[in-house]
C-alpha cells in the first residue's frame, strides 16, 4: 500500500503543475525539481509512504524534523507542485507507487510533467534540446509550448514509465519531457534545459535558472554521491529513456 499523508492541510493543489523530480539518468529530473523548490520557496505540504518507499530517514539543514524521502511541495500561489525525491523506487513497487500518485492527481485535477534524462553523448558547449509526448490533453500543451516530439522510437523505464503508462490507462492528461544527458555525471546543464523549454512554457510560471548555469560545478559536486549510486542500483529502479535499438 503506498500513502500519501498530508501534513499541510491549508495547501489545496487543485488545479496546478506538478513536476516529478524521481533520480533518473543524469539526475536531470531531481536537479530540475530542487531548483523550482529553492527558487520559488516551495513547502512541504504532504509525504509519500508505503510500498517501494525505502525505510530511510531525510533531515534538512538547521532543521531537527524527521522527513519521509518522497515530498510533496508547493509554491504560495499554490499554481506548482513538485515531488522530490532523494531516493529512487524499485520496479516491483513502481506500479503500486504510479497508481497511487495517479489516482492523487486525477482526484486534484493536476497535470504532471514527468522528466527524463536520454543517455548521450553531448559537446561541452552544446546547449541540450528537449523532446516531448503527452497523454490527452498533455499534447496540447506540448503542441503550445512548442515542445518537438520525440525524433526516433524508443521506451521509458524505471518509475516516470511506470507513471506515464498509468497515465495512459487511466486517460489522465499527462506529459513526459526528454532531454539529452550524460549518464556518467549530475546534469545540470540538461535540467536548466528541461526548466526553460518545458517546464516554464507549460506550467506558466517564472523561474530564475542562472544558479543552473553559474554553479553547475558545485551543483554536480552535491549531486555526484548520488550519481554513482544510480549507476550501481538496478537499471529499472531509476527512470530512463532509451532509443529503439539501443539495448544490450
């Protein structure tokens, strides 16, 4: 059974954004969603428990509370939400975690935007681009934010998979953002990316993302212990696009 247990009830998220910020490839999503939280001084308003969340304890600079690893979060004017999350979920429980956070969204009337990162080669200078698919009305909002669709085939697995399959079989409007990344490292420069041609156009929201740019170093420094964990984890327990003939 997974739970999510408010414990803020004076956020009422009907209507917004919400970004899913699950580790994946180049931690592009993660990096992506703790920036819109700092930046817009985002807080805690629910937790998410259960099946598939590991029975670890988050705390938090100058704060003595005890945190779940999965969060939910949300802006003042209440138009964003965000899921962090400092650990990743595995495959098995992934089903169990999609319909429960599905079934949240559906109920609040919440359009999520899953993030994930495509392992591949990039130049140092080369700005990433982003590719997008939708469910329902989620390809409008592709459509109006001029977001290109994917240019080959491919699969998205690990947890944002799980959430956009459920999406589809439940007909919730729903949309999944790709971005170029390297699989090796934190990816910064893919999350500033992610923010600035996908999230803010559909979400409607204004978001500083210099910080992305100037201290992308010390960004992938914080990132990196969590990187090479990914990589060691199991493959479906971190979401990631592949391209049709990619696999081993």
């Amino acid at each position: 059974m997974v739970e999510i247990r408010v414990t803020d009830d004076s956020v009422d998220p009907t209507g917004a954004t919400l970004i899913e910020g699950m580790p994946g490839v180049g931690l592009v999503g993660k990096i992506a969603t703790d920036h819109l939280i700092d930046q817009r001084d985002m807080r805690e308003f629910a937790s998410v428990r259960g099946d598939g969340v590991p029975p670890v304890t988050v705390f938090d600079d100058a704060d003595r509370g005890v945190n779940s690893p999965i969060r939910l979060y949300a802006d003042d004017e209440e138009e964003l939400v965000a899921l962090r999350s400092d650990v990743p979920v595995h495959v098995m429980d992934a089903p169990l975690f999609a319909q429960r956070l599905t079934d949240w969204i559906d109920e609040h009337d919440v359009l999520p935007i899953y993030l994930g990162g495509l392992a591949a080669e990039r130049e140092g200078d080369e700005v990433p681009s982003i590719e997008g698919i939708g469910v329902g009305d989620g390809q409008d909002h592709l459509d109006e934010a001029a977001v290109a669709p994917p240019d080959d085939g491919g699969m998205i697995s690990g947890p944002c998979g799980a959430l956009l399959s459920e999406a589809a079989d439940e007909d919730v409007d729903a949309v999944g953002l790709m971005v170029d990344t390297d699989p090796r490292f934190p990816d910064p420069q893919s999350a500033h990316a992610l923010i600035e041609q996908g999230i803010t156009p559909i979400a409607g929201v204004d978001v500083d993302t210099q910080r992305l740019v100037d201290e992308a170093e010390e960004i992938m420094e914080q990132r990196e212990e969590l990187a090479q964990q990914m990589q060691q984890a199991d493959q479906h327990e971190a979401s990631q696009v592949s391209r049709t003939g990619m696999f081993q």
